[in-house]
C-alpha cells in the first residue's frame, strides 16, 4: 500500500558539461518532499537511466537515501532485456533503505505473453523485494496484456503492482476488477490519471509532478471526494502536461524546471534539449499559471 497516491519519477540534473548535478538534485528532493509527495522513483526512464554508469546511479541513490532520511518510501529502476543479467543485477544490489523495485517489461527482444511471464517469474524468485510491473508499449514494442498482468499478479507475492502506461482503458479495466485485493494498479500516463482514478487507479507515478507535485497530490486526493475540484485542477495543469511531452521527456520536464530555478535544462545525448520556441512556450505558461 506504500504505492499509492502520487509517486514521482525524479529526473537526473546535468551541468553543462553534463556531469550530475547533485546540488540540483538535492533541491528537488527536497522539495517532492516538502510538497506532499507520496514516494520517489529513482532511475526510471524520466532519470535517463540508460546514459548513467553505474557508479553514477549509485551516487545518485545514495544521495536520495541521504536527504530522505527515510521520510518517503523510495523505488529504484531495475530493468531490461537480459533477464539472467538482471538476475545478477538485482542479487548484488543493495536495497537498504530502498522500498520497492519498478522493472520495464523486456523490450527490442519482444518476447511472447509467456517468454514475459518468465522474465518476470525469474525476477521475482530472485528477490523479496516487492516488484512494480511496468507495461509501456510504446517503448519497449510489445504489449503486456491484461492476463498476464492477472496471472502474474495472482502467482508472485511481491508482484504488488503494475504501473500501466498503454492508455488502453479497457485493458486497464479489465486488471482492475480481476487483480487480487492489495494488488496496486498505477497510472504512468500524466494526461489519464484523473479518469483512471475513476475507474479503481491507486495513484500515478508521475512525470509532471517533478514541477507541480503539490498541485497533483491535491487532484489526487479529491479524485473520488471532490471530481468537480479535481477536474479543475486537472484541467490547470493540462497544458502543461501537453507542453513537457511535446518534444520528448524529460527535455520537456526539464524545461520547465530550469524557468522554476530548480535545475539546468540540459539532457545527456542522444537526448537533445527542448527547442527556443518550446522554451518559450512552457514559460509563457508558467507566466500565466502563477498569475
């Protein structure tokens, strides 16, 4: 249940010479937590994960660890296509004061329904780490469909979630009403997390919510009390969420961040930063939502 409400998939700052930026970073996790975030997600693809050495996402773990100080609940990206490799990935990592690992469904290789299955079983029997399911079709090149979510769900005990970024409602749905109890369904799409909270959604791990956490934590939580001040909400942050996805993420978040002092916008190649007149696009937008 640590999976609910809002989780942030936190992105990595750069300097221009593209070194971390760890006095970035510092600042915005301190300030996801100051604005009622809910959980932090380390090294997912918001992170630029396949850039970072290991070494590099090691420090950058150890230093959300470090600010944290236990405070929120922490999920790390563990992810890939060679299941034997994350196997051994995953039995050397040091998971102390970690909380859950989010892993992306095999991509490149598109495996069946059953060749994900196994990965995913060999995973699991490889930890006591609760595993987060991630099913991104439009990254990794296959679907993972409703019944092998289920079947997953129903076989693996610290399979406790997915987090479900096809935008297929009706897939999504149909997880919802045949997944065991205290099996968690997280939106990764910003855009549909409102109406997918609706239909039975526990939370989001989010992109936008780098910039505007406080803001989607409230929607979030009036999501079933108040949907009239929720939607409005929603619709606020609309445009922006539109803005930051325009040229690819993070550039976009990024963007948004360095017109907030919170970060530089740059990006590690073969990312390119967002264009002058997409820059100029969020701040006008910034302009006016704090007006």
């Amino acid at each position: 249940m640590i999976f609910k409400g809002l989780g942030v998939a936190v992105i990595t700052p750069f300097t221009p010479s593209l070194e971390v930026d760890y006095d970035a970073f510092k600042r915005i996790i301190i300030n996801l937590i100051d604005q009622g975030v809910d959980y932090l997600v380390l090294m997912g693809t918001t992170a630029e994960s396949p850039t970072l050495s290991s070494l590099e996402k090691r420090k950058i773990i150890d230093t959300a660890i470090e600010i944290n100080k236990d405070r929120l609940p922490l999920v790390v990206g563990i992810g890939g296509n060679n299941t034997m490799q994350l196997v051994k990935e995953i039995s050397a990592f040091d998971f102390t004061s970690l909380h859950g690992i989010l892993s992306v469904s095999p991509y490149y290789n598109k495996p069946s329904q059953e060749g994900i299955y196994q990965h995913y079983k060999i995973l699991s029997e490889s930890t006591d780490m609760p595993i987060i399911l991630y099913n991104v079709p439009g990254r990794t090149g296959s679907n993972l469909l409703a019944e092998t979510t289920l079947r997953l769900a129903h076989d693996f005990k610290n399979i406790a979630a997915i987090k479900e970024a096809s935008g297929d409602l009706p897939q999504i749905m149909q997880i919802i009403q045949s997944k065991p109890e205290d099996f968690l369904v997280i939106s990764g799409d910003d855009l549909l997390t409102l109406p997918q909270m609706a239909l039975g959604m526990d939370g989001v791990i989010s992109v936008i919510g780098n910039a505007m956490p406080a803001e989607f934590a409230d929607m979030l939580k009036l999501a079933l009390t108040d949907p009239l001040k929720a939607s409005s909400i929603h619709y606020k942050l609309l445009k922006f969420i539109h803005l930051i996805f325009a040229e690819g993420n993070p550039a976009g978040i990024k963007a948004l961040l360095n017109h907030m002092k919170l970060c530089e916008p740059h990006v590690r190649p073969p990312l390119v930063q967002a264009s002058q007149s997409l820059v100029d696009r969020i701040k006008d937008e910034l302009l006016n939502f704090n007006s």
